[in-house]
C-alpha cells in the first residue's frame, strides 16, 4: 500500500497541470464539459449533513515524505443508490477512523457564494437541478486534495464523486482509491421512506451505474453494501463488512450513533 495520495506526495504542486491534462484527455476542452441531469446530486445541496462543516477532523501528519508509511489512512470513496445516507455513514467512518471526510457537496457549498470566481455557472446548475459541470467539480477536488497535502492530512473518505466510469478514470489520476463502498438500497426501503416517485429514480440510477460498478469491479477494489432499514443496524453491518469490529469499542460506537442522530 502507498503512502496518502500518491499523485500528491509525488507531485503535489502539479495536480493542477495534471487536472487540466486528464480533463482536456476524456473531454477535449474544458469549455464542452456541458452539465449531466442527476437525480440524487441536487439532494446533497439541500440534505443537511449530521455535524459536518461545523466539527473539523484534526489532521493526522505524514511521518516521511520521501518513503511509505505504513500507517497511511485509508482512502476509499463511497458510491450508490439514492437516499442511502451514505453521507452520515461516511462522517462517521471518519471519525472512527481519524481521517478527514470529504464531500464534494460541501466542496461545491464551499464557492457557493458571490464572491467566488465560479459562483455563477455553480449557481445556475444547482438552480436547475443538474449536476456542476465536472471541469469545476474535479478543480475543487484538485485543490481539496492539494490543501490537504500541504497541511499533512493522512488518507481520506470521499463522498459524492465519482459518479460515472469517465470520472472513476479522471480521479484514478488524482488519489490512488483503496476501496470503494457500494451502498444498495432496495426498492421496498425507498418507496416506504420516499415514495412510489422515487422508485423510478432509484431504477434509472442503478442502470446508469452499472459501467462505474463495473469499472472498479475489475480492479477488485468493489464492496457492495445492503443497507436496511434501520439506521443503528446498518452502521453495525458497515463495521462487519469493513472489518472494523474490532476498533469500534462499545462507547465510541455510542458516541457516534448519538452525535449523527441514529436512533
């Protein structure tokens, strides 16, 4: 396993170059990246997410530069159904696992305001319900990544992206992924919680995942997860999947069902 983010540790202040050469390879120019209807992105706007934003994870040094610590943090990126709040279950893996969260909705609330450069082709996606224009989305994930070296974070959860195989392969050359979380939400859950309308939605995104599925399949670096009903025993499954009983003592486990509001 290589040290954190082994694009940024060998190059870190060429990740922009490197973004700009990786958007221009898959799109041709930055200019014909045109906006992609998604369902579920205009929800990450508007979910409020359980004590993210308001409580910042501390960061945990890099010990060598030079060489591989074994000690590097995870770096895994949760994907899936709608609805899944996979979000929460993210914040709270980070926690646990003392590694920073990050979510590129909150990225993208980030320069969501008048004074950023990018606030309004960000605004009028987000106005009409599509998703940022992937240019934006992978420079603010350039630049997140980017900080993060600098300020000697170690590993890394990340939500939100990627969302198609074109993006899988443009953040292959951003952050090495160990893992990545698929959450799984059957229809019964979601019609019970949101609605015979969401039923479609769920249908036409599990077909429209497929090839990003497939992708990391491939790689082997695929985990599938079903999450049911109950928030407190999915956060108990996620553990058992990811082998991380044996690190969740009893009160920690506690602690973080009650700040993320689980039961």
């Amino acid at each position: 396993m290589s040290c954190f983010s082994a694009a940024a540790a060998t190059a870190a202040p060429s990740l922009n170059r490197l973004f700009q050469f990786t958007l221009n390879r898959f799109y041709g120019s930055l200019a014909t990246a045109q906006p992609q209807l998604d369902p579920d992105y205009f929800y990450d706007y508007y979910q409020a997410e359980s004590e993210q934003g308001r409580d910042r994870l501390d960061s945990v040094p890099v010990t060598d530069a030079e060489g591989c610590d074994a000690r590097r943090g995870v770096q895994w990126a949760f994907i899936g159904s709608p609805r899944t709040r996979k979000h929460v279950y993210a914040a709270m893996l980070s926690k646990l696992l003392e590694v920073p969260y990050i979510s590129m909705a909150s990225l993208v609330r980030q320069d969501l305001s008048p004074r950023s450069s990018l606030y309004k082709r960000i605004a009028n996606a987000v106005n009409r319900r599509e998703i940022v224009p992937e240019d934006i989305i992978f420079g603010l994930l350039s630049k997140r990544l980017k900080d993060g070296y600098y300020r000697g974070e170690n590993g890394f959860i990340l939500d939100g992206i990627p969302r198609t195989r074109i993006q899988a392969e443009i953040l292959d050359q951003l952050a090495e992924i160990d893992l990545v979380v698929n959450f799984r939400c059957t229809e019964d859950i979601v019609v019970k919680n949101q609605g015979d309308s969401w039923k479609e939605k769920l249908q036409a995104f599990t077909e429209q995942s497929k090839s990003l599925e497939d992708y990391y399949r491939k790689q082997r670096k695929l985990l599938e997860f079903q999450v049911s009903n109950a928030p407190v025993e999915t956060w108990q499954g996620l553990l058992t999947a990811l082998h991380l009983q044996h690190i969740n003592a009893v009160h920690s486990s506690q602690e973080l069902i009650t700040r993320f509001h689980l039961l």
